[in-house]
C-alpha cells in the first residue's frame, strides 16, 4: 500500500489556502470576478507552458536557466521572419531557434560534459545579448491578425487562446511524462542515473531530449508574449526562469531529479500568479512581488526538496 506522504500534496494545499485567503480579504476588489480570474490565468499561460518542460528537465536532475532568454529570442525572430516571408515561415524560424539551441545545451552538456548550471547561464546571456543586437534593442512590431489571435490575442470559442495552450501543454505533458517509455526513462535517469544506464536506458540521450524539448517549448513561450503583445522584444521572458522553476518545485518536482507531476507544476504556475495577482491588489509594487517569489522557491525547497535515498 502506498504511504501518505504530506508534503506530495503542499501546492494543492497551499494553493486553497491562498485562494480563500485573497477571495475573502480582496473581495471588494474584484478578486474573484471573472475577468481577475480569466486574467490571471492569461498571465501565468506562458510561465505554465515552460514550467511543463522545465519538469523533464528537472525530473532528470537537470536545470535550464536559459528558457527566459530563449524566449525573448524566439519572440524577435519570429516578429522578424513574419515581416519579411510571412507567417508559416516566422513560426516555423522561432520553433528552429528554440531546437537549435536546445540542441547545443544538450551537446555542451551530455557530450562535452560542462555542468547545465554553467551552460545555460551562459546560454542565457548568448540569447540576451544576440535579440539586443539584431534588434537594436527595439520592439518589432507583429501586424499580422491571424498569428497574434492564434497566439496570444485571440479566442478559441469562449476560452482565451492562452488558456487553450496552457491546457494543451498540460494534458501532452502529462500523457508523455506518465504514460510513455520517455517519460519513465527521464524519472528513470533523475531517481538513479547509474541504475539506469546498467537497465539499458541511454542516459546522455534522454537528458540532450529534454534540452531540446525545453528551449523548443521556451521558443513557443515566447510566440505566445509576441502574440499577446503584437511584437518581439528581447525582454518578453526576462526572469522567467525564476518564476518557472519554482512553479516546478512548488508542484512537486525535487531538484535532484527522480520525482515530478505535469499536474502539479501548472498548479504551482497558477499559484504564482494567484499570489502576484493578489499582491498586485494589495498595492504592492514589482520589487516586493519579486522578494516574495524568490521566498517561495526557498520554501518550496524546503518543504518538497528532499532528495531520495538510492
């Protein structure tokens, strides 16, 4: 019989406890009206997006600190692409520059062997500083209709497309990291990467897959900011990576790898934006919003990061 282990459930815990403590205090200021809540959901859809690849990443005992630059990136290429050969061709370049990149913190890290910490922090700065120089640090504008409604702007029925890509990326996340051999051979790696290897899993595979599929998916994030803003920017994404990986953690992923739930994660994405949202209600500023994230990632550490005896 399985044990009951609390702390497995502290982002649901967590998250309720937030929730009615905001609907309650905040409710004369339209916290719980449907526009907040539909709002708050637009917010936190690209932190939700990468925070589902971030978990492979994690779950393998591995950490990208790249994907906010990569998205940043991705927006501008593919604002540039679309003004120049249109729209399949501007997708199909900020969908290439997020693979390609991928594909050397992958290498760098697998084959050559240089720690992810250090690669993607590098990694970070290369993307940064690449969308500042080929944009002169200015915004580029998006004026085609049909890429900004799919992508940000528009609505599927009723339901926002952002909401509809959050719930894509849930529902694909979750069947691949539960019910495919990729998925348990990333858990696999994580838990015990020695064991692994020795039952026949490629080890330095599974792991250059998941930086492929992170700074794809970062490069997807970062179509949806230029969607939602009508243009690209290097500095859509800048500090995603905090908020992304302690929506990871909050959600059940351990830092050493081994342990994870896609369901979990995008309710730790949808916390961070409950708590910013109400903080932003309460009248604090952007500073102080950052300080309070920052304390929920060491929190989370703390109640969820445990590693696991092998």
């Amino acid at each position: 019989m399985k044990r009951f282990y609390w702390r497995d459930y502290v982002v649901y815990i967590t998250f309720i406890i937030i929730f009615v403590t905001f609907s309650i205090s905040l409710f004369d200021d339209g916290f719980l009206s449907s526009n907040n809540l539909l709002n708050i959901m637009r917010q936190t859809a690209t932190i939700s997006v990468m925070a589902v690849a971030m978990t492979f990443v994690l779950a393998s005992a591995e950490i990208d600190l790249s994907v906010g630059a990569v998205a940043g990136l991705a927006s501008v290429i593919t604002a540039i692409i679309i003004g120049r050969f249109g729209l399949f061709a501007g997708i199909v370049a900020g969908l290439i520059t997020g693979a390609l990149i991928g594909i050397l913190n992958g290498a760098l890290i697998t084959r050559v062997g240089i720690p992810s910490f250090l690669v993607t922090l590098g990694m970070q700065g290369i993307a940064t500083g690449t969308a500042m120089w080929i944009t002169d640090t200015a915004p580029i504008p998006i004026a085609n209709k049909t890429y900004t409604h799919f992508f940000g702007s528009g609505n599927f029925g009723p339901v926002p497309s952002l909401i509809v890509w959050t719930l894509l990326a849930l529902v694909i996340g979750h069947i691949v990291f539960r019910h495919t051999p990729f998925g348990r051979q990333v858990l696999a790696t994580g838990g015990n990467e020695t064991a692994a290897r020795y039952s026949g899993i490629n080890t330095k595979n599974i792991k250059f897959y998941t930086f492929i599929l992170m700074s794809t998916v970062a490069a997807l994030a970062g179509m949806l900011y230029a969607g939602r803003l009508h243009s690209g920017r290097f500095q859509w994404g800048e500090g995603d990576e905090l908020s992304v990986i302690a929506a990871v953690v909050l959600g059940g992923t351990s830092l050493f790898g081994g342990k994870g739930s896609v369901i979990g994660t995008i309710i730790g994405a949808i916390l961070i934006g409950l708590i910013n949202n109400g903080l932003i209600l309460m009248g604090l500023d952007a500073s102080q919003q950052m300080i309070i994230r920052g304390a929920i990632i060491i929190l989370a550490v703390a109640l969820t990061g445990r590693k696991q005896q092998s």
